[in-house]
C-alpha cells in the first residue's frame, strides 16, 4: 500500500446554511466511509485567506487568490495499492458534484 495525497480543487460556494450543511453531510458519509474502510491517514478543508511566500527575496504577497478556479481548499491522505486505485477512490469525492475537482499525487517516502 502507498499513501496519496488528495488535494480538493474549485468548486462553488453554498448559496445557505442549509446547503452548507448538506455539502457537510456528504462529505462527512464520504470520508468517514473511507475510514472504515481503512482508506485515509487524516485530512483537513483549509481556510480561505493565507500568504504565499516565492522567489529568491521570498516575497510574500496575500494568497490564495479566490478568483482562481484552482485554489486548494483542503486535502486528505489516502491509502491504495496504486495510482491508480487512489484515483478509483477519489471519483467519489463529493466535490465533483460541486463543480471541483481533485489532484491525486502519490506521497513519495522519504528516508531520514
């Protein structure tokens, strides 16, 4: 089994407290039926101001930028014997119905 990295792209904001609250519960039923599976290592959504610090002076200008269609709005750890199996696991993502999509990358193991 190899660890991936899940990170949660886009997708349209909740029109209400009740549609908050829905998009909530299918994300709840998805990650919570992931786990009982054994599939996830953790995961958190993300807030949305931040920093973003580039450059060889490390300039730091105010980010993520919420016009993008890509700002990253949390991530997960998942488990899967492959590529491709995290992408299987993934297209049950509810962001998809969101108008978002995920990033899939495998965690490379490092030695210390």
């Amino acid at each position: 089994m190899k660890d991936f990295l899940f990170l949660f792209r886009g997708g349209t904001a909740a029109t209400s407290p009740a549609e908050q609250q829905q998009r909530m519960q299918r994300w709840t039923t998805w990650i919570e039926g992931l786990a009982k599976a054994g599939k996830t290592k953790g995961g958190y959504p993300l807030e949305t101001g931040g920093k973003y610090v580039s450059g060889p002076n490390k300039l730091v200008t105010d980010g993520p930028f919420p016009e993008s269609k890509e700002v990253v709005g949390g991530y997960l750890i998942v488990t899967a014997d492959d590529l491709t199996g995290a992408v299987e696991i993934s297209k049950g993502c509810p962001i998809f119905g969101e108008g978002g999509g995920v990033e899939v990358r495998a965690i490379m193991p490092m030695t210390m």
